[in-house]
C-alpha cells in the first residue's frame, strides 16, 4: 500500500512540475529530486520572502568570467558571503543565444532560483536579506571556450560591472590535465594534446586582448583578478573588490569564517558539523559544496596550494615556440617561473603591466 501511495505521489509530484516549470530550467532537476515535504516548503517559503523584499532600482548584474579550472569558487564564495551579494552557481543560465549571460533580467529570477542556484546550491541563501542586495552575481566558467566577443553595449548603457578572474594559463591547462586523468570518461577539451595545447593557447590570447581592451575603455566597471595574486593577498584584493562593488565598509561581512555564514543545513535549523575536514549536514547526509560538487569551502587559501603543479611538465620544445609566437618570451617566462615571484609585494596594476609589455600585436 505505501508503495502504491508513494507512486501516485510522485506520479503527481512530476506532473505538477512538468506544468509549472519548463524542463529547460535550471532549477527543475532540483525540485525534481526533492522530496515535496514540509521543511522544503519553510525553504520555499524563506527564498519567496528574500526575492520579495529585493529592491531592484538598486541591484546591478555583475559578470564574473572565468576558466574552468581555474580555482575560481573560492573567490566566489568570498563574494556571496557578504549581505549585499549573491553569486549564481557558473552557468546555470548560459545559452547558446546568450552564453555570457547578458540578456539576464534580474527581476525575472523566481523564488526556486534564488532557493537551489546559488553558488553553494540550496544551501546558498542561509541568512541573506533580500533587501540587502545590490549585486547579483551571474558565474560564468566557460568564457575561455566562448568563440563570440562580448557586446561591450553592456557596460556602456547600463551600471553593469564585470569582474575577470584569471590564473596563470599553464596551471590551468595542467589542472585540466589531471582532472580527465582521474575520470572514467574525461571532457574531451581537457585531454591534452599539442592540438588541443595550442588551440587553448590561442583562445587564451584572443581572451586577454578582449579583457584590456574592455578594460580600457571602461575602468571604472572591470576589475581584473589573478588567482596567484588572491591567494597572496586576499584580504587587500577583497577590499579592493569591495571598493569597486561600491559596498560600504561597514556593510561588508566577514570572507574567511565560511562556519559563521553556514549557520545552519537545508531543511533544518541546525548548524553543520565538520565531518572529514568539511562542512558536513546531518539532516541530508551530505555536505555542503559548491555547485561544482567538491569545491570544500574550509580550507584557507594559500598561495603555496596554488604553485604545487609541476607545470614545466606540460612544456615540450614546439609548445614553448607556439606560446612565444603568441605571447611573448617575457610573459610566458614570466608564467614558468612565478613560483619564485613576490606575488605577496606587487600590485594588479604590475600585473597588468607585465601582460601589456611582453605581448605582441597579432
């Protein structure tokens, strides 16, 4: 009998979502899991009165692009741990007609978006305000891969901000790497061939010239990021970041104490626990990550973390002629040999400048 019972509920369950939410959503394979209870209508119920106390005269889209695997979620976890931000999971709304996201009305985001699409799942919008929001952060990983340029129209007619977030090219590739080597059936773009080192090589370079060029014509609404340079100085970079988010000073949450924001699981008032190094949910059994799956919110970032890859491993002799040919010997040195570089005493604008100087016009 209550097999029977339990298959007419979620016979009716799936139906009743068929007809309210498109398919194509991101959200619906969420609620197409969940068990349709009581505690995930509080859930439903906290994220309606979020989304219904947002101001939206005061709440700008802020672009954040990056590569895959290029340790970008803890950075955006920083981000959606302050009261006037929320980070959307990467690309739970790119599209073939709109890959970067740009055609995103943010008052048409629903209550189920602002429940199960943030940077950290359902268990994202914890004590957030809805009227505390002024940036609504749209998380976008694939932007190596994207073979349009962005309409710079964007910035020019509205208050939207664009945030870059880049590690150093090698260590990206190499990341890529290993990853298809632990999987079973790896992403084709992450096995890397001389091909596919070059093509990244030369998306990389198309991607950098797009980047200054944006940021030239509108400093004041592009903020450049180096994954090295973060985790050298977060804490100056985060307040740089904060500056350039217009978020005021006594406005700005604490980024490094994740057990603080955590204050409690899905579907439940109580507080995680620490299970295995990381936030663990006993109500779910599971733990708290980031949309990725395993991104561990816990572990500090330290710069060491970052240089560990042997990345002179990936560097043959005709791979090292295609990245002089495209970025000059000076930078691509540069990006060799950055383990013995004072990232913790230099500045964005240095950066920049090393970039600026080495690469040739193509």
């Amino acid at each position: 009998m209550n097999a029977i019972l339990s298959s007419i509920i979620t016979r009716l369950r799936l139906a009743i979502l068929h007809n309210t939410i498109d398919p194509t959503d991101p959200s619906s394979a969420f609620f197409a899991q969940e068990r349709w209870n009581i505690p995930l209508l509080r859930e439903y119920r906290r994220a309606s009165q979020y989304r219904s106390s947002i101001d939206y005269t005061k709440v700008k889209r802020v672009f954040l692009f990056s590569y895959s695997r290029s340790g970008t979620h803890n950075f955006a976890s920083k981000l959606h741990y302050q009261p006037s931000v929320f980070v959307v999971g990467e690309n739970f709304f790119c599209s073939k007609d709109d890959p970067y996201q740009l055609k995103i009305n943010t008052q048409k985001l629903k209550t189920r978006h602002f429940l199960a699409l943030s940077t950290f799942a359902e268990n994202g919008l914890q004590n957030k305000s809805g009227h505390m929001l002024r940036n609504l952060v749209l998380f976008n990983n694939k932007y190596l891969e994207h073979d349009t340029a962005i309409d710079t129209s964007v910035l020019r007619d509205s208050n939207d901000q664009i945030i870059y977030y880049v590690r150093n090219i090698f260590r990206t590739i190499y990341s890529r790497m290993m990853a298809s080597q632990r999987v079973n059936r790896p992403k084709p773009q992450w096995i890397m061939n001389d091909d596919r080192f070059e093509l990244i090589l030369r998306q990389h370079r198309e991607k950098i010239g797009e980047m200054l060029l944006l940021l030239d014509r509108h400093p004041n609404k592009v903020f450049w990021c180096f994954h090295e340079h973060f985790c050298a100085q977060q804490d100056s970079i985060l307040e740089q970041l904060c500056d350039f988010l217009a978020i005021p000073e006594g406005a700005r949450g604490p980024w490094n104490e994740p057990m603080q924001f955590f204050a409690r699981c899905f579907e439940s008032e109580s507080s995680p626990t620490v299970k295995d190094g990381r936030l663990w949910c006993e109500n779910r059994s599971q733990y708290i990550s980031g949309t990725g799956g395993k991104y561990n919110p816990l572990p500090e970032t330290t710069l060491a973390r970052a240089m560990k890859d042997p990345i002179h491993d990936l560097i043959t002799k005709p791979r090292l002629d295609i990245a002089h040919m495209l970025f000059g010997k000076s930078l691509v040195e540069f990006w060799l040999e950055d383990a013995s570089f004072a990232y913790s005493n230099t500045t964005s604008d240095q950066l920049l400048g090393i970039i600026r100087d080495s690469l040739p016009s193509l």
